[in-house]
C-alpha cells in the first residue's frame, strides 16, 4: 500500500511507524481505492485498544500523501520468521496464535473483521508479545467504505466463503488464523500453488493433518483443531475466537506441554540444521551397547521425547550419541539441552525432564574435576584442611554457577548443600556439571 518509515513523533519525543501513500503516483481508478482503505485502517484500529493490536495514533492527508501514524513495533514479522526457517516449539506456537485469537476476539466485540491475518501481519515483539496490523481491508459492521473490490485478501488465506461470494462473518479471521496455526505447526501452509490452485483448493480439498504434512505424529492432538479452523463451510467452523483459543489450550495440555506463557520468546535457529548434522554424521550406539553400559532404556526414551518436541526426530540420535559419552542422566540432559537453540526453550527443558532436580553427584565426591590434562595448576584434590559449609558459601557459589549454567543454577546448588558436607565437596559437586575444563577452571578460580 505505500512506503513505511520509522519517525519520530516531533511534539512527544516518541518513535512511530509512518505508513504512507502518494496519492499522485497511483492511476486514477486507483487513487479513490487507496484513499479509502487507509481511512478503513485508521478507522478500525485506531477504534481499538488492545495489547494485541497496533495502535493508530493519527491518520492524516498532506500534499500528495495519506498517512497513518502508528506505534512502532521492535520486532519482526512472522513471515521473516517463516522465511527464516526458523522452527517453533509447541510452547512457542501455542502462546502466538492464543495472543492472535485474544486480540481477534477483542476486535469481533467490537464489530470489527480483520480479514487479511497472514503472517506478515502478524508482528512478534522481543519479549515474546505479539501485535496484528494492517486493517487496509477490515470490515467495519457500522461502515460501508469497506466494499471495494470483490475479493479482497490473500490466496491461501482467504476463506471459501469470501471466494464464492458468499455471505461472510467474523468467521473469515477464524480460518486465516487456522491457515497461520497450521504453517506454525507443520512448517508448510496448507494450500500451495498459483493463485488459481490455491482457490480451488480452498474451497473444494482438504489439506492432510498438520501432523501428515510436518511427519510429526507427536501433533497429533492439534490435527482436529486445525481441521475444524480450515473447515468449508463457517458453520463448521469454531464459532468465536475464544472457542478456537480454548481447543488449542485442551490439545496442549493433552500433549502435557506446558511452554505456552505469554513471555515466550522468538529467537532465530540458524544453528539447528549443524545440530543435525552432527548427530548424524556416526551412527547412534545400539540398544544392547547401551544397556551393557548400565543405562535404563526408559530413561532414555523419556528423555529422547522430552526432547523431540524442541529437536524434532533427531532427538533420539542426539540422546543415544551422548548416552555413549556418559551414564549420568543428569550430564546427559543437560548435554543435548545445550543443543536447543534459544536460552528459554533450554531451560524449559530442563525443568521438564524430571531429573534436573533429582540427580546430584554424590556429597563424598572430593576429586576436582580438574585433571593434569586441562594445563591448569590446581591439583587433582582438594586440599586434606577442609571446612564446614556455610550459606554464604552457598549463596557466593549459586550466584557464581548462574554465569555457567543459567537459570538452573540454583537448584543444583540446593540440591548439592547436603547436611554435612565440606565446602570443599560443596565445589567438587558443582564443578562436576560443568562439561569441559576450561569452564571448570574459571568456576573453580573465581572460588578461590
């Protein structure tokens, strides 16, 4: 629709995104188009105060432009993110289309229809938030402006009713929304194909379930929910936004996922497909190596699906490949949670795997984890003149161990306070979690 630029809002001091057309460049069937779908805009969202939604602070016709001044969003759409490749954890997809669904249901009380949801316009924050723009075509219920064209909107995301010339309603966000959820979950849109294809497909095939189209049947519980949102006919459709909000919930909580905090943060992948290289380029140890070695196979196998819903199918070559290298679970895990992209996923899952809070190396472990390999000069045992451990040793080390190992920090240090136990053992405990020398090292100087 025109240029959009990052300003300044001269009289307040604040950054703004000015969105802009020249009026003089655009033919004269067109000018009157234009003109009136940026007062829809101005019209829809600026009538709408939501956390979800961008607001409209002014709209405005000077010279040969139209403008609209609009808040200014750090962030990125999620279209770069999809062109990005960058894959989403259930948490991640389910707290996304929750915040889109509250933010449709705000604008549908209040007689307002986006009608063009896709993922460029659909912008997610930094901190994790996510804000819809773009209502250059909104149906506004007490206006008429809206009725230019006959079909408006983009292919893939536009509703079989819209196509037909149908009566439509609100219902129309509700199927662009599944079309979004279904990209997220699957990592391909439901209809491909030119213009044309896209249409027919829309309004007479159905797409295969999103756990077909992404091979992953661990999505299973999200294929009912999509279908229904992608349903032909609005009738069949969920018949608010809350209600599609209340089913995706229903389905992850049957999946026992619980990332779905609004705090969740979208942060870039480029690292995955290294991953996956690597833990493919030797074959995975076999069952029978793995249980001569004294690992529990269920184990195991809790873990490699713990895992797999932020790593995919190569879950299971990453737990088997690092179970060869150690027989601790609690080293394993957090082995292959260094893996995860993206310090929030790590540490949710951590703390889902059930064994961060309870494995500890044992109180009696009085070795440094240091050795004569690692160039350093501290010596391979702690010194005989051991003394009692006290809180501030505690405090002193938790908050030191925090730099190293994140958020999971803490607990290791609770778990390693154990009545009786030496400062030096205290140490010898946490150092033990950190995987290489180097870091053990600087753990160990910065307690000196």
């Amino acid at each position: 629709m025109g240029i959009l630029y990052r300003s300044v809002d001269p009289h307040i001091k604040r950054p703004v995104a000015l969105k802009t057309i020249r009026r003089d460049l655009l033919e004269q069937a067109q000018t009157e188009n234009f003109s009136a779908r940026f007062r829809i805009e101005a019209q829809a969202a600026g009538g709408l105060a939501h956390p979800g939604i961008v607001s409209v602070y002014e709209y405005g016709e000077e010279d040969a432009y139209a403008y609209i001044a609009m808040e200014y969003i750090e962030g990125r759409s999620l279209r770069e993110c999809f062109e990005q490749k960058m894959p989403f954890s259930i948490g991640q997809v389910v707290s996304i289309l929750s915040q889109l669904l509250e933010a449709l249901q705000y604008a549908h009380d209040r007689g307002v229809w986006h009608r063009d949801i896709k993922p460029a316009n659909i912008l997610v924050m930094t901190d994790g938030r996510v804000k819809v723009t773009d209502f250059g075509i909104a149906r506004i219920e007490s206006s008429m402006l809206t009725q230019i064209g006959a079909i408006m909107g983009t292919p893939g995301f536009i509703a079989p009713e819209m196509y037909l010339g149908d009566t439509f309603d609100s219902r129309v966000d509700l199927f662009a929304a599944g079309v979004v959820l279904y990209q997220l979950l699957a990592g391909t849109p439901p209809f491909l194909g030119t213009a044309e294809k896209v249409m027919f497909k829309v309004c007479y095939e159905t797409p295969v379930p999103p756990s077909v189209a992404g091979r992953l049947p661990s999505l299973q519980a999200f294929d009912s929910v999509v279908m229904r949102a992608l349903a032909r006919k609005p009738d069949d459709r969920f018949t608010s936004a809350t209600q599609f909000r209340a089913a995706l919930l229903e389905a992850q909580a049957h999946i026992g996922n619980s990332g779905s905090s609004d705090e969740t943060i979208i942060q870039p992948r480029p690292e995955t497909a290294a991953v996956a290289r690597e833990a493919t380029s030797r074959p995975p140890p076999s069952t029978n190596t793995l249980v001569e070695s004294g690992w529990d196979m269920d184990e195991l196998t809790r873990l490699e699906k713990r895992l797999a819903r932020y790593m995919g199918p190569i879950a299971k070559v990453m737990v088997r490949r690092g179970a060869k290298e150690t027989t601790d679970i609690f080293v394993l895990a957090q082995q292959v949670a260094s893996k995860i992209p993206g310090t929030a996923e790590r540490e949710e899952f951590l703390k889902g795997t059930g064994v961060v809070a309870s494995r500890t190396p044992p109180a009696s472990y009085t070795k440094s984890p240091l050795d004569t390999k690692s160039g350093g000069t501290h010596p391979t045992t702690f010194p005989a003149a051991q003394r009692p451990l006290s809180q501030e040793d505690v405090a002193r080390a938790s908050q030191l161990l925090v730099t190293f190992m994140g958020p999971i920090a803490p607990l290791l240090a609770k778990r390693a306070a154990k009545p009786g136990i030496t400062r030096e053992q205290f140490i010898a405990a946490l150092a033990a979690h950190l995987r290489d020398d180097a870091t053990r090292a600087r753990f160990l100087d910065a307690l000196r």
